[in-house]
C-alpha cells in the first residue's frame, strides 16, 4: 500500500504526451493514475461485502455498528479533523512527484471503507488554479466511478467539490476534495448501503472539520 501511486506511470507518461498547449503550465502535473487510486480502491474495498466473513482474514475488517468506538483524528500540521471508527493506518507515499509530499489514511472494512488523503506540493495556488485543479478532481471521479451528482462548496473560504456515486442499489461513494493554497485534502467514503452503514458515512463526512487558521 506504501507504494500506491507508483503504479501507474505509464498512464501518466501516455497522458503527458496528449495534453494540449491550454493546459495551465503553473498547476502541479497531477498523475489521474495516482488520483484515481483512492475512488478504484475504496470501490474495490465495499465490494468486499460480498465475500463471505469465514473467507476474510482477521475478524477486525468486519464492520460492527454496535462495536465501534468513534474517536478524532486530528492533524494540525494538515489542519484538519475527522471522525473515524477505529484506529487508521497511515501511508506515506515514497515517490510523492509532483508532490513533495503525499499521506494516505485509510481505515477498511467488509461493508465500509474510510480514507483522506493530504497532496502537498511546493507553491500556493490562486483562487483560479484551485477551482480548475477541483475539475480536474472530479473529471477523475466521474470517468472512475461514474459519479452521478456533483455539488461545489466553500469550507472556511476554501473552494471545494463533491462527487456523489449512487447509480447502483448496492454501492454509494461519495469523493470530497477541498483545496487549501499548498494542500488538496481528499475525503472518500464507499459502502454497502444499509441503516448502520449509512450512518457511520454520514458521520464520517459531517465530522470533518478545517482547523481555525488553517492554510
């Protein structure tokens, strides 16, 4: 998992040689194969619901509504906040290019998966460059996943965008990106839906907060 984005590079390079000259030469090359990972991976992981419990590995990655403990994560060095039900495990890519940095946190389960991801790069973007990065965002989600709504916002002055996949009776995903100057936070959330599961979304994503004086 530590080496997530390294794995499409060809697509990176194949995409490279196609853009046009309109494409804005000051954003950051962002790599689709590195930012579709997270909307591929949490459908791949809520499609685990389908195999049997007996079949998975450790009986921690069963989803348990009357047994979690919701407890905050917090990262004031990225500034934010989230509510997850457990303990995260937390990546970090070794090969963060255009990026300078790149951290995955990521809590799986059979009927629900939970993820943020923090981009870093080295250079703050205008409030222009932050919208068009954002399309860029969810032009991914939606030919990924087929997203079928989309809903723009602002977050303590941040632009942000959220792509909601529910075309399907058995699957929801919802994708929120919010851009902050030098950082784009990344919330993903896919699951089965259900009573419980359905909540535990609902949680996670009213939970997340921008720290005051955040940038």
């Amino acid at each position: 998992m530590a080496k997530y984005c390294q794995a499409g590079s060809s697509l990176h390079d194949r995409s490279s040689s196609r853009r046009g000259s309109g494409r804005d030469n000051n954003l950051p090359d962002w790599r689709p194969a590195c930012l579709s990972f997270l909307v591929v991976a949490a459908a791949a992981l809520a499609m685990l619901a389908s195999t049997p419990a007996t079949a998975q590995s450790t009986d921690s990655f069963i989803f348990k509504p009357a047994e979690p403990t919701w407890r905050e994560y917090r990262r004031d060095d990225h500034g934010f906040r989230v509510e997850l039900p457990g303990e995260p495990k937390v990546y970090s890519d070794p090969d963060p290019a255009p990026f300078i940095k790149q951290t995955l946190v990521e809590l799986p389960f059979d009927e629900i998966t939970f993820s943020v991801t923090i981009k870093e790069h080295d250079r703050t973007l205008t409030p222009a460059q932050e919208n068009a990065l954002l399309d860029r965002l969810g032009a991914i989600v939606q030919r990924t996943s087929g997203a079928t709504s989309v809903t723009r916002f602002t977050m303590n002055g941040y632009p942000g965008r959220q792509d909601v996949d529910e075309k399907k009776d058995d699957f929801r995903g919802v994708y929120r990106h919010v851009a902050m100057g030098k950082r784009v936070i990344q919330l993903t959330v896919a699951w089965h839906p259900g009573v419980e599961t359905n909540a535990a979304a609902q949680r996670f994503l009213g939970s997340f907060t921008l720290l005051p004086g955040a940038r």
